[in-house]
C-alpha cells in the first residue's frame, strides 16, 4: 500500500467507524490477529479483535454527536501517526469511553489495507476537566 493509502484507512477508522458509529466496519479495517496497546482500557476486556469491537461500542456509547478532527498525520514505513481531536456531547462515563488525543497505527504489511496494531494516548484528565469532572466512579 502507498502512503496515501495508509493514511486514508487510518482515516476511515475515524470517519466511518467512529463519526457514522459503524462498529461492524472493523472486521474490514483490522486484521483478524489485530492488538490495542491502550491506557485505562476496562480489564476485563478480552484482548485482540474482539476486545477491541467492545471497546469501540463502549466508546461510542459514552458520547453523541462524535465528530474527529484529523490535526496531522505522519507515516514512516507501514506505521501510521495521526494526531486528531475529537468534538462531543458526552453521555456517559469518561473512563468508560475515553477521548482519543493520539493514535499510531501500523497497517500489517502480509496483509494489505488492514490495521495490524494501534498504540494510543487519551487526554482523560483534560477531557474530564473540561466536562465537568465526568470521571466513572472509583476512577478519578
């Protein structure tokens, strides 16, 4: 895949998966042995693909009106950085559904147009701060 081409499936994570709130989208996406390197991600989540569809429903259950803003994006190799801000009504616990500041992913290069691996950085206490102290309870 190109450079373009990286970036716009990093793109259309956002776009399609998190702004239309298509979270079937990512069995498209990502790669079927896919891994989330995420901070205050709920542990009893199961890890890989399937944990990382929970935890795209619970994220989009905390927040209505889910809009991105991709700020940059940066690609060396396979590996995809895209710096965004999110824009939201929250409706829920911020711990619960976090708010993306960050996130690298690597689109696995056996397996062309999916998304192998994603490291994010979520601004939790600057989110919460600004709504209010929406923390869940027992997580401030």
């Amino acid at each position: 895949m190109s450079t373009e081409d990286n970036k716009t499936l990093v793109r259309r994570f956002y776009k399609e998966v998190l702004e239309k709130r298509n979270p079937a989208l990512v069995d498209e996406l990502f790669t079927t042995n896919y891994v989330y390197h995420y901070p205050d991600v709920p542990a009893n989540l199961p890890s890989g693909l399937e944990g990382f569809k929970k935890f795209t429903t619970m994220f989009l259950s905390g927040f209505s009106n889910l809009t991105f803003t991709i700020d940059d994006q940066t690609v060396e190799g396979d590996k995809v950085v895209t710096r965004v801000t999110g824009h939201s009504s929250n409706l829920g616990a911020m711990r619960a559904a976090p708010n993306v500041s960050q996130a690298e992913t690597e689109p696995h290069p056996e397996v062309s147009g999916t998304i192998a691996e994603t490291w994010a950085q979520f601004d939790l206490p600057g989110a919460e701060q600004e709504l209010g102290g929406n923390a869940a309870e027992g997580n401030a």
